[in-house]
C-alpha cells in the first residue's frame, strides 16, 4: 500500500515538473530562402581579368546572374523579434585561374542572426592556394554581417535581410588567402519565406533559442512540485514508523 501510495503521488509531482524535451524554440519555420551575394566585386574582376585569365563556375543548385550570386535555401528557423536563428543553403562557387594555379570552391552558406545585431554567413572552403598549399574547412564563419538598421519583421509571410554590410573574419582570412581580417567583401541580401507564422505568443516552457528550454520554466510549477514530493516523503515517513511500534 505504501510503495502503490508513492509511486501515485510522485506520478503527480512530475505531472507539475517541465521537462526540456516538451519546450521548443520560438520563432518562424524557414519554408524556402534565397541568399544574394557577389562575394567581393574585386575579387571577381581579377578572376575574370587578363593577370589570372580566369572563370567562375555554379553548381548544386547556385546560380550567377551580374552581380550576383544566388543560393536556394534548405532549412531554417528564425525568431525576428529579438532576431536570432540560422537558416542553410544550397549550392558552391568554383573561383579558378592561373592555369589552375588558383582553384577555391566556397559551398554551402549558412546564415546565422544574433540578437546583437550581428549576424555571420559560414561557408564550405577547399582547394589549393596559390602559394602552394591547400585549404579544406567547413562552415567557417567567413564574414560578419552587419544587421544593425534591418527590420526583420515578416511582411506577407516574407523576412528580408536587404543589403548587410559584410566584412572578412579572421577565420575567413586563413581560408581566403590575399585578403585580412576586416576587408570589406559585397552585402548580403537574402530572403525568408516563413508563411502564416504567429508570433503574438510563446508555447509554454520556451524562451530564446540561446538560453536553456527547462530553466525558463514557470517557477511556480517547479514550487508546486516540490510541495508535493515533500508531502509524499513526510507521508510515508509517518506511516512506517507507525508499521514498526510494538
């Protein structure tokens, strides 16, 4: 009788108690993105010049239209109230020249918003440098995004980054060689489709993507269950000292 008496009470008690795994982060679905972006204008006009008679080429989904190249987003989430979440896309640049002397592919951005107002784009880098050597990263935060002035409120179902100055990290730097940490590269603009999302509230037991889903549970529901499991110890205290006199 005691241990079926615990066990029911205990049941409750964690009835009360929020778990991390019910919560989820707020904020929008991602349903289709496009990321614009010219990498650096310069760097172009000397891949395409007469000193490294080169080219550029797209595949796995990007595409070039002057000046600009265009990257199909895959999966995403974004809370543009206090903006924050990360959003992939699709698709790689192959930069060659110089008889294949140089020969760099950037693939598969990655979007990332801070609620700071700084945001980063992460790329795939690899292929030989022209001093000899090789560079083979993944998602390496390549530039910083200036998101300072950008509304991300969604209009029409649509969030719009228009434009965020970017500049070269130091990450970025090493995986792109010629260029240093704060050169400026070309904005960024891209495009969210997020559709009916209804921010005028929060699903119970989430707050913001960076802090941890269970601390930010109700504190009177953790009260409550502490209540309860102190009864049910206490209860079943009495009850055994009274199974044990004479």
């Amino acid at each position: 009788m005691i241990r079926s008496f615990a066990v029911a009470a205990l049941a409750a008690a964690a009835v009360l108690v929020p778990t991390a795994a019910s919560a989820q982060a707020p904020g929008c679905d991602v349903a289709s993105a496009t990321l614009e972006w010219g990498v650096k204008e310069s760097f172009r006009a000397y891949i395409d010049g007469s000193i490294a008679n080169g080219e550029w080429t797209v595949a796995d989904g990007a595409t070039y239209e002057t000046p600009t190249f265009a990257f199909p987003g895959t999966t995403g989430r974004i809370d543009p109230r206090d903006p924050n979440g990360s959003v992939g896309f699709a698709g790689s640049v192959r930069f060659t020249g110089h008889g294949g002397v140089l020969d760099t592919t950037i693939a598969n951005p990655v979007l990332v918003v801070r609620g700071d107002g700084t945001g980063f784009l992460l790329l795939d880098v690899f292929g030989p440098t022209m001093d000899g050597g090789s560079v083979d990263v993944r998602e390496t935060p390549f530039v910083e995004l200036d998101l300072t002035g950008q509304d991300l409120t969604p209009v029409d179902g649509v969030i719009t980054i228009d434009a965020a100055p970017a500049v070269l990290t130091a990450e970025g730097g090493e995986a792109f060689p010629n260029y240093a940490e704060g050169d400026a590269f070309d904005p960024v603009t891209v495009t969210m489709d997020v559709g009916d999302c209804d921010l005028t509230g929060q699903p119970i037991g989430t707050d913001t993507i960076d802090e941890d889903p269970a601390a930010s549970s109700s504190p009177l529901l953790w009260a409550l269950a502490g209540i309860v499991v102190g009864l049910v110890a206490a209860t079943v205290v009495v009850i055994l000292r009274r199974r044990r006199r004479p």
